[in-house]
C-alpha cells in the first residue's frame, strides 16, 4: 500500500482507538514496518489506515450538533496553532478560527454538515477535523467522531454551549428549536455560538514521569490534561493559558526560566523548533529574542504566520516593558502599564522585566487604578443579555457589571487546573461536591479554574463561574470583586494549598484548617515531633543536601531506604535504593529536580501493608470515612497501588488504632474539614508515613464505597456546621467490598519500563464493588483493562525474593486449568514441589523465549516481579512493553497475584459476577446523614 | 523588527463620538478622512471583506464583535459589489493577512478604497451600548485635522440620519446591464444595493439576469418580458423609497416576484403591511430563522435595520425569527410573490437557505 501511494512520509493510525494509540508517522520502509506492526496490535479490530501525509498542512476542527429534524449548527471552530501531524490533543488550539476567509469558513462548514449527513448522525454531536494546504488551500477531511469527544467538552465550556447536555435531550428526542439556551435563558439552542473573545487551549503533558519516552509530538497523543483561558485578544488569551499550565510559567517566558532555550544554539534552537515537543512554543520565543524573523521560524515550524506574528510581537515587546527602567517609571505611565495588561502579561512577568517582586507590581497596579475587567461568555457576541453569570477577566474599558448576590454570602471554591499525574478529576469531584453542598445551605459559590474538562467548569455547577488561571494575581482579583466571605484552598489538591498562604497574606479569608496548619504538616520536624507526641512510630529517616550526607544518614538507618527531593508531586523522583553503591546516583537525581531543597530519606519498610485513611473533622469531633488496605505492598506509590476497603488483612485492634491515631492528627492539626493519612503496617507495628489536611485523591472513591459525600460535608464544616448537625458522626460500615484499581497510560509511551514505583504514573481510576474480595478485586481488574483470562497459558517470572512464595500460588493456578510456563529458574523450583510447567529461555539467552509466545498469541497472561527501584533488567523491560502493546494482561506484584487468584476461584465457585446498582449496595448501610 | 505602532496604539488619536456623548478612543487606519454616520454591531466571526462591500452596509459604521480583524486580508473575488459602500470599519485588533488568497492587508484596502477605519477601540463596549440603547448616529474621527469630541458629538447629532432617507438611488447601478449572458430564465433584477452573491445565486439556478437601476419604472421591466422580478437588498429606510412601491404594485401578480431584506421590506409595505425600524437591528450570521411551511431551522445571515410588523391579509408568515420572533419571511397568499428578512445568499454566513433561489425558478416555471 506503500508503495501504491508512492511518497514518504505517511501517517499511520490503528482503528478503534483512543487518542491515536499506535499511531505515527512513517518517513521510511522500516520506520513503516515497526508502526504498522504496533498499530495493527493496537487496534480493536486489527486495522490501519495509511494515508498521504499531510505534515505541516494547517488544521481545522468543527464542532457539529444536529437533531432529529435535521436541524443542524456548528457549535464552534478551532484552529490549531500546531501544523498538521501533531494529535489535535496535543496541539495549542484556537477558538474561533482565525486564519480562512467567510468562503472558506461557509465551505468547510457545509462539508461538515455534509459528512453528519452522509454518516448518517441521526442526532447529537460531532466533530469534523480538516487539514487545509497553506499555499494552496486544498483542503482534506481528516477524520470525524459520530460522537461527543475531548473537544467536545473544549467547545462547550469555550462557546457556553453545553454540547452533552444537549446532546443527551436531543437522543430523547427534542429538537434545537426546542430548547433554550440556558446562557441568555430568551434564544433557541438552535444558534450558532459568536465568540467576541479568543480562546486558548493549550496541552498539559507529563514527560517528567517517563523520562524514557520520546518528547517528540505525532499522531499519538501524549498529553494529560489541558488549559483553557479566555482573553480579549490573542495575545491576551495565550499568555492566560501558559500560565493556566501550572508548569511553573508565568506567561509566554518573561520570567526568568528561559535560560536553557535562550542558550541553545542556532543549529540546536533550529531543531527544536522544527521538531514538535511540549517546549517548542518557548523555543520560538527564543528564535524571536534572538531576531530570527517570523519567515525563517515559520519555514522551520509550519506554524502559520499569523500566531508566529502575535508571538514574535509579544517577545519584542519585552524590551518595551524593560525600556520603563523602573517600577516608578511604568507607574507614571498609565498608558503603557494598561497596554502591558492588554498584551496578557502577568505581574510576575513585568517583576521580572523590571527586578522588582510581583507584590510590588501588584501595588503598584492598584495603585494607578489598574484593575481587569471582566468579560461574560454570553454565546452571542453581546448582541442579547446572558442570565447566566460566566466570566473571564481582561482588561478593557467596558467589564460586565458585578451580579448582586441576593443576600447571600459568597465563598470561592478554588479548583485544580489542569489534569497531569497526581492531581486529576478526584480533586474537581470534591470541588464540585463543595459547591453543591454549599449552594444547598444558601451560600453563593464562587468557582474559579481553567480545566475545560471538568464538572466545577460547568456554568451550572456554582452561581458564578470564572474561567481563570489559578495564581494568586488572578484569583484574587475575582475574591476582590465578589467581595467574597471565604476562599476553601482544601478540594482541588495541590495547585489551590500552594496559594493557601499567599492568599491568606494578600488578605483572603481561607476557610477550613488554616494555612498555618496546613503548612506545618509538611515540616518534617514539627511532624516528627508531632507523631512522638501522639505516640505513633515513624520509619527512620534523615535530610540530606548532598551525597556524603545522604549516605551517613543511610548508614545510620540501614538499607532499603526510600529517597525523595522535598517539596514535590506525586511522588516525583521518589526511589527505593537497596544499596549503597546506587545511592549517589539517585540522590544527584533528586537534586536535579529539586535544586537546593533538601533530600528526604526514610527507612524502606519491605513487605509492609500500606493503609489510606480518609476522614473528616468539625474541628471538634473527627468521623472516619474509611481505612483503605493497598494491594500493592508499601514502596509502590498510593495512587498507582489498588485499594481494597474495608481492610482484607488488618485486625480489629490494628484498625482501632488507625483510628485512633486518624482523630489525634486531626485535632493537633487543627484540621477542620477533610484529612487523609497515609500508614504502613508491619509486623503488627504501625507506622506513620504521612499526613494531608485536605481533600485527597481517594475522596472519591469513599465517598461512593460508603455512600457518604464527604467533600460536601466538609465544605458544610468549613463554614461552621458541626458534624453533629450534619448528621454525620459515626463511620458507615459497609456490608461489601469496594475496590479501586489504577489505570495507567504506558500503551501510549512504548519503551517506557512498566513497573510500579513510589512515583506516581496512573492516570485514572476505576472502582468496582462486590460482595466478595475477590470478585470485587477481579470486576476493578477487568474494568482497568487487564482482563484476566479464565483459562489458557499463564507466564510465570519471578524475582527471588518472591520465589518462596509463588509455590502454593501456582499450585492454585494449576487447579484452576491453566497451563503455566516460566523460565528455567522458576520452572525447576515449581518442578521440584510438582508443579509442571513449560520451560522456555531468558530472552537474552535463546529461544524460544517468552517474546516468541507473545507474537504468537500463545500467552495469555503474564505474571513478572522485579525487584523494586532498581534499574530493571532489560529482559524485563521488554517482557512488560510487548505485553502491553500486545494487550496482554500483566500482573507485576505478588500480591495482585493473590488477589487475581481469590478472584478467579471465586467466580469459578458463584459461576458468575454480581450486577448491582450503586444505589442497590448503598441500601445497605446505615447513616444518620440529614440529606 | 517589523513597527508595530505600540506608542501610536497607547495614544489613541482617533476617536468615534456618538450623539449620545460617549466617545471610544482608537486608532485610525485605512482613508484619513472624517465621516459621519449611522453605527451598527455584526456578530459573524468571518466575511468582514463582503460586509466591506455590501451596499447594504451605505450610510453606516460597522462594529465587528469579533476581536481579531484582518487575519486573513482581502482579495479580488470575496467582494460583494463594485465599490466599498459603508462609513467605516470599527474593530478591536487588526492584523496582518495570512491567507493564500490575500492580495492586500486590510489596512492597504481601505486605503485603496477610500474607507476610514478605526482599531483598538473596546468593542464589546460599543456593542453592548448600541444593544442597550439602540443603533446610534455617530462621527468617526481618524484624519489629521484636529477636532475637538465636543465638536464632533455635535456633528453627530446633527446628522440627518437614515430615517425616512433614500440610500438605495445613490447605490444603485447607473444603467441595466447583463449578468449570466446563459439561462433558462430571465430575471429582471431591481438593484437597490444588490449583492453579487445574489447574483451568483441566481445565476446556479438557471437564471439570466439583467440588472435594472432602482429607480426603472415598472413598464420598462414588464416591456422585457422577463420570467420573474427579483427585488435586491439595499441600504436604509424602506418607506422612503416611494417609487419602489409604485413599481412593484404594478408588478405583482403580472410576473413572480422575489425579494430580499430591503426588497422584502418592500414587497410588504407595497401589499400594505407595515415596517417599523428595529432598536439594533440584525446583523451577523447566527440567526436561526424557522420556515413555517416545513418547521426547519435555518442559521441565517442577517443585515438589517427595519422589518416587516403588521401583515395585511393577503400576506402570509413564511419564516419567524426565533430570537425575537420578527418576521424574517412572507408569501402572498394568492400572486406568485414571496421575500424574506434574511440572506439567503450569505456572504458573509451559512449556505443553510440556498434553495429559496431554486424556489423562484419553480415560480417561474408555473
């Protein structure tokens, strides 16, 4: 088919797939052979699609929305600042498009509408993707999704048109003209959205976690999440949703961390901006500081010259701001500070321009009376007044008068930003929760954030929404003019704790456990104080700013040990380190990624059970969620372990002192509102690993196991209810078991070593409840993906650690039907205690070995331990990345292995799962809870 | 480094003054010459080119809601008429062209052109004044003669405005001509300030056409013989437009008749319904209009100041805005004669409505 089509490069991408799975690009036969070869793997129904490729064409997207009668509207446009060949997730993105002309527009529109019909969309929404040909405008379908998609949620919270939630009314039947549009709450929903602002979107991705896999951008989408802001202009809108990132930028550089693109030489910074990455925008922005004109970087980068021109604008301007010498000169001159304001630029930036802090821009600003505005998404460009109150700032004359709060006092709820590893949608689930509690006890809910894809972002979700970066300079302009009572920093993870203590200084009344308190957990001595104060152990542990150091403290506290740098997410650089001669290496590691902040290290505990505790406090009396057993041993990180509640393994008198230990934090701390400690169990000792006063990760997955909204309850708490009142006030036990199990995106990074580590890589979730562990363990397996197969040939290989154990575990497997193979190894200890296995080589010592199986289909689960930390062993990488490409379900702890057993016995027992409703298990508890 | 005017966009020299006071400050661009006029708001978000040249657009000041302007430049074919008609251009940002049909920057257009143009002015401010108080005459301040915004406002105000004006004799054509020398059909069309898309349309459905000036006296069409009279689009007030009204009562019923916006306005004040001037006015290409006959919704493309109010009974609702539930189309409920508010030509907007061409052919076919 190749050579049918006749010219290099080609695109290559698998049907039935998400996110371009499998994908690439293809610029020579081998290249060819290696993708096609992965994405007919990837692909549901064994297929590829190649195509002519289209790299550095101009990208277009349409979002369309028909009904039943045949009525139909282009909900939005989007335009990609990234050319052709980068995944539409993975490009900066515009709303509306900027660069065709209306015969342009109308004719890809009509085609749109052409393509719903000629599907047959019988109703709802799609999206329509186009390339066009920038020297000649010869335009080409790309694709399209009968169905709501990522950009979906984009377009909706960009136009205010609520894409699925018509969507969903139109499957029932209704008809555009039918419904309103809840924005003016006076037109049909059979309009076609007018932006009178730009919208940006731009991707969040992490390849800090996966430091193995190519940065470059194709057809395969890498992101995590994305940010989305609003802005009068161009240039406005782009450097809101830099900064909207959270990656530590302030807007389009300007902020002191540009040194490394600034450096790059010519033939380097050429390169970078040719080759797309998550970084390339800032490389332009050197290219421009450098004088490279906006040909030359559009030659190098297909990105149109029409956003090169905003970028190239933005970096000259800089030594505009420079050329005011002093903070006291740019106050002089109302006039350029405005326009400063109107290009975007954040008071961090113009700090930096000007070497002065942002806490004296910001004075300064107010000083002159420099404030923004704020805009309302109203879906018609103005033309008819919006009901619904949806803002975002800019700075302009005119700003959309404060709505009145009918009495009512207001609190802000500050939400999480964009999704990255470690900080997803559990976090935007409690913030939403906070707002509904909150509304229904009378308050008026303030919500601030810039992820498009949440629930917290709906217009419907709070009383007035602002669709802003979350820095202290934007939220607090939004605090000040809504002259709210209250800020609650605790529901949306880190991103909201880490302004805790800046909004507090800039004024802001942070309700809940106080920024103090919230500060002190983290300090390591005040901890260490604390635990021994409340009696609870602590593994041993150490700080060390440097190699010498860290081995003493090691020395001291014996090996294994668990070293981190201070003052991360996640679990970022986190490692377990069995001896002394890997130390150095990964304690410079941890330096590099934490430069100047100390080293945390802790006594590894091996083979201890790792609990989550999640509770609630009124500041007085503290009611416990629930204690989460991990699956996973401790030294696998929380987020990525599956967790079982109520607890498997631990005894009465254990839990009894969990929650004993949870109350007694919780009153030290002051926490009012939600905590959640993290503990490890071993040898009936229980250790204190660490404690967070604010929502976590598994509120979640509590709240639903026990049929309990705690994050709504907290909310009640922080603005003074008591537990008491709520009705809440003793811990719901559960008659079934809930499990949560994690999903991780390593089908997307081929290479990328498989194994759990105390750094964080799961992206997801899924929950899944029985009333059996087992089954419960086995539906959360299934539900990730990891299907679990009820017969055929298992692979056995173990680390030797694990080899006493794996015995008996066998024998089951055995009895259960399958037929097993192993490496030599394995295979003679299993033969020893009678167990038959097929022996089959090591994949570095001849064949056939397990990769042989794996093309041939002849496995169909795969079970592989490795020793924790350590560098894995090349085999091993390789077993798991075949396995995952090749969709084979892999089981890499001893303990998931246990459990998958439990799981596969008792469902040959029942003979079948149990189907029940949430709704049909939260009948059996029993609360006191006044809904 | 290219000059990006950052000091000359701080100054804001240029300025529009509406009669009710308020001044917006900006920058000039385009022709340096003062004019005064009559301001208006669009909404469509593409086709600032084709409302540049729709003669529709004569007598008035265009606000563009949509902030970013002249992205992708202007050409020689997206025009709308022979000339550029309106005031002046009113917008947020103005850009440069990236396009591959660009052949000149907005800025180089109007100059070209003759048309002032004024950026950096808040126009959502604008736009949600004209809203609230509805369109507002206006002076629009770009060239080097100095003038003082009190001065200016009472210029404003002293301008005779649209009401009871006709624009549609100064934008007309000078004499008939031939558009599509080919066609099964000949249509006679009125050019009132007619846009060329309309022509193009009529042109896809088989139509020769040839384009009377506004003014031509009915004998002189009906003399022609043509299948059908199509009445055009056009600036301003329709009742001042008096001789229109003669000539189409002495066509209705002789020949079908079609018309758009002004030339629908007119065939229903000609049947005796009534018009009255609305406080903003349509303009954008969002509008959804439904089809009575068939419940159909259409996104239409909209320009228009007055519309059609009260109905006589010979006149029946063809098509109702579903915003604010004006009239946006009627049939004659016995002659062969329908209009609508809206475009059906589009340029700038959606194609939704194209096969209202295709109904006047099967009129003429009758």
């Amino acid at each position: 088919m190749a050579d049918t089509i006749g010219t290099w490069p080609l695109i290559i991408r698998p049907g039935f797939t998400l996110g371009g799975t499998g994908g690439g690009i293809a610029r020579n036969k081998e290249e060819f052979q290696t993708i096609v070869t992965r994405g007919l793997d990837a692909s549901l129904n064994t297929e590829v699609l190649i195509e002519e490729s289209l790299l550095g064409w101009k990208e277009f997207e349409m979002e369309v929305m028909c009904d039943r009668k045949g009525n139909a509207v282009i909900v939005c446009s989007i335009e990609n600042v990234d050319p052709m060949g980068v995944h539409t997730g993975d490009s900066i993105t515009i709303a509306p498009i900027q660069t065709l002309t209306d015969r342009e527009y109308q004719a890809m529109r009509d085609d749109s509408l052409k393509v719903m019909k000629a599907i047959g969309v019988e109703t709802g929404g799609s999206n329509v993707q186009w390339a066009v040909n920038p020297e000649t405008g010869r335009r080409i379908i790309i694709e399209m999704n009968p169905r709501v998609s990522r950009s979906s949620a984009l377009a909706s919270k960009a136009t205010g048109f609520p894409i699925a939630k018509i969507a969903a009314l139109l499957a029932v039947g209704y008809t555009l003209d039918e419904l309103r549009n809840d924005i003016t709450g006076s037109t049909p929903s059979c309009f076609e959205p007018s932006l009178d602002y730009i919208v940006t979107k731009v991707p969040r991705f992490t390849f800090e976690k996966f430091p193995k896999a190519d940065s470059t951008l194709g057809t395969q989408m890498k992101s995590v999440g994305e940010a989305m802001a609003i802005g009068r202009n161009l240039k406005q809108s782009f450097q809101k949703a830099l900064r909207s990132l959270e990656t530590g930028r302030a807007g389009f550089g300007a902020d002191g961390k540009d040194e490394k693109y600034e450096s790059a030489s010519d033939e380097v910074l050429a390169e970078e901006i040719a080759r797309p990455s998550a970084e390339r925008i800032f490389y332009v922005r050197a290219a421009f500081r450098r004088g490279w004109n906006v040909d030359r970087v559009y030659e190098l980068s297909g990105i149109d010259r029409y956003f090169l021109r905003h970028f190239e604008e933005l970096a000259c301007f800089e030594d505009e701001i420079r050329s005011a010498g002093t903070l006291e000169n740019l106050k002089k001159d109302h006039s350029l500070f405005r326009q400063i304001k109107e290009f975007g630029y954040s008071d961090r930036q113009i700090a930096f321009l000007l070497g002065c802090t942002e806490k004296d821009v910001s004075r300064a600003r107010r000083e002159t009376g420099l404030i923004p505005v704020f805009g309302s998404v109203d879906t018609c460009a103005g033309e008819f007044e919006a009901r619904t109150p949806y803002y975002y700032s800019c700075y302009a004359d005119h700003g959309e008068p404060r709505r009145d709060s009918a009495g009512k006092k207001s609190i802000m709820i500050l939400g999480g930003g964009p999704n990255r590893i470690g900080q997803g949608i559990e976090f935007d689930y409690c913030c939403c929760h906070a707002a509904f509690a909150l509304r229904k006890a009378g308050y008026e809910v303030v919500m601030v954030n810039s992820n498009p894809e949440t629930v917290s972002t709906d217009y419907d979700t709070s009383d007035k929404l602002y669709f802003e970066p979350l820095t202290l300079e934007d939220v607090m302009h939004v605090y000040e003019r809504e002259g709210c009572s209250g800020v609650i920093v605790q529901f949306g993870g880190q991103t909201p704790l880490n302004l805790a203590q800046k909004l507090k200084d800039a004024g802001a009344n942070v309700i809940g456990t106080s920024p103090d308190d919230i500060d002190l957990a983290e300090d390591r001595d005040y901890f260490k104080q604390l635990s021994a104060k409340i009696g609870i152990l602590q593994p041993e542990n150490g700080i060390a700013h440097n190699p010498e150091e860290a081995m003493e403290v090691c020395r001291r506290i014996g090996y294994p040990v668990l070293v981190r740098p201070s003052f991360v997410l996640g679990g970022r650089g986190m490692v377990i380190v069995h001896h002394e001669e890997n130390l150095r290496e990964f304690v410079e590691q941890a330096e590099a990624i934490a430069p100047g902040k100390p080293i945390l290290i802790d006594r590894f505990l091996q083979n201890a059970v790792e609990l989550d505790v999640d509770c609630i406090s009124d500041g007085h009396r503290t009611v416990i969620g629930a204690i989460l057993e991990h699956v996973e041993p401790a030294g696998i990180h929380s987020g990525d372990s599956a967790s079982i509640t109520p607890p498997m393994t631990l005894s009465q008198e254990i839990q009894e002192k969990v929650r004993e230990y949870a109350r007694a934090f919780a009153k030290e701390l002051h926490v009012c509102g939600l905590m959640n400690m993290q503990l490890a169990v071993k040898d009936g000792q229980i250790y204190m690993i660490e404690v967070n006063p604010r929502a976590s990760r598994t509120v979640p997955f509590v709240s639903k196991a026990i049929g309990v909204p705690l994050a709504g309850l907290a909310s009640l708490c922080q603005t003074g209810k008591t537990l008491d009142e709520l009705g809440f006030t003793e811990e719901v036990k559960i008659p079934y078991v809930a499990v949560k199990e994690a999903v991780f995106p390593f089908v997307k990074f081929p290479g990328v070593d498989v194994v759990l580590s105390p750094e964080m890589k799961s992206t997801g979730e899924v929950m899944s409840l029985d009333r059996d562990y087992g089954l419960a363990y086995l539906k959360s397996q299934i539900a990730a993906g990891n299907r679990l197969p009820s017969s055929g040939n298992v692979f056995i290989s173990i680390k030797d650690e694990d080899k006493p154990k794996v015995v008996p575990l066998a024998r089951r497997l055995e009895k259960l039907g399958y037929h097993l193979y192993a490496t030599r190894g394995t295979s003679t200890l299993l033969y020893d205690n009678g167990i038959k296995t097929n022996a089959i080589f090591r994949i570095s010592r001849g064949r056939p070995n397990l990769l042989d199986l794996i093309r041939d289909k002849e496995v169909q689960w795969i079970v592989n331990t490795t020793e924790q930390g350590e560098e894995a062993m090349v085999d091993e990488v390789q077993i798991r990345s075949k396995a995952i490409i090749a969709g084979i379900p892999l089981t890499t702890t001893l303990e998931g292995l246990v459990a998958a057993i439990e799981g596969l016995t008792d469902k040959m027992d029942f003979g079948r799962f149990e189907v029940c409703s949430l709704q049909e298990y939260h009948r059996h508890i029993h609360t006191a809870l006044k809904r | 480094m290219p000059s990006y005017m950052w000091k000359e966009k701080r100054e804001k020299k240029a300025f529009l003054a509406l009669a009710d006071g308020t001044i917006f400050h900006g920058v000039g661009f385009g022709a340096e010459q003062d004019t005064v006029g009559e301001v208006v708001f669009n909404t469509g978000m593409s086709g600032y080119q084709e409302i540049l040249t729709d003669p529709s657009y004569a007598g008035q000041f265009v606000t563009l809601t949509a902030p970013e302007i002249g992205n992708y430049g202007c050409n020689a074919d997206d025009v709308e008429s022979r000339a550029l008609f309106l005031n002046g251009l009113i917008i947020h940002e103005l850009n440069l062209p990236s396009n591959f049909r660009s052949e000149w920057s907005l800025d180089e257009y109007l100059k070209q052109n003759g048309k002032s143009g004024i950026f950096g002015v808040d126009t959502r401010a604008l736009t949600l004044l004209l809203r609230d108080r509805g369109s507002q005459k206006a002076y629009l301040h770009v060239s080097k003669e100095p003038v003082d915004e009190k001065e200016a406002v009472r210029r404003a105000q002293e301008w005779e405005g649209l009401d009871g004006r006709d624009y549609a004799s100064k934008v007309t054509c000078q004499a008939r001509y031939e558009f599509n020398a080919e066609g099964r059909f000949h249509v006679a069309a009125y050019d009132f300030g007619i846009k060329l898309n309309i022509l193009r349309e009529l042109a896809a459905a088989d139509c020769r056409v040839t384009v009377f000036p506004a003014k031509t006296p009915a004998e002189e069409i009906l003399a022609d013989n043509p299948d059908g009279v199509f009445l055009s689009n056009g600036p301003a007030d329709p009742s001042a437009v008096t001789y229109a009204l003669e000539n189409i009562r002495k066509l209705l019923g002789k020949k079908p008749l079609m018309g758009i916006c002004l030339g629908h306005q007119l065939l229903g004040i000609a049947c005796g319904a009534t018009c009255g001037r609305l406080k903003f006015g349509h303009h954008g290409c969002n509008h959804p209009v439904r089809n009575l006959l068939t419940g159909a919704v259409e996104i239409t493309s909209q320009n228009h100041n007055y519309a059609l109010q009260k109905l006589p009974d010979c006149l029946e609702m063809t098509h109702l805005n579903l915003n604010d539930n004006t009239v946006e189309g009627i049939r004659h409920k016995s002659l062969p004669a329908f209009s609508v508010q809206y475009h059906p030509e589009a340029a700038p907007g959606p194609h939704d409505s194209q096969q209202l061409f295709d109904e006047f052919r099967k009129l003429m076919e009758k």
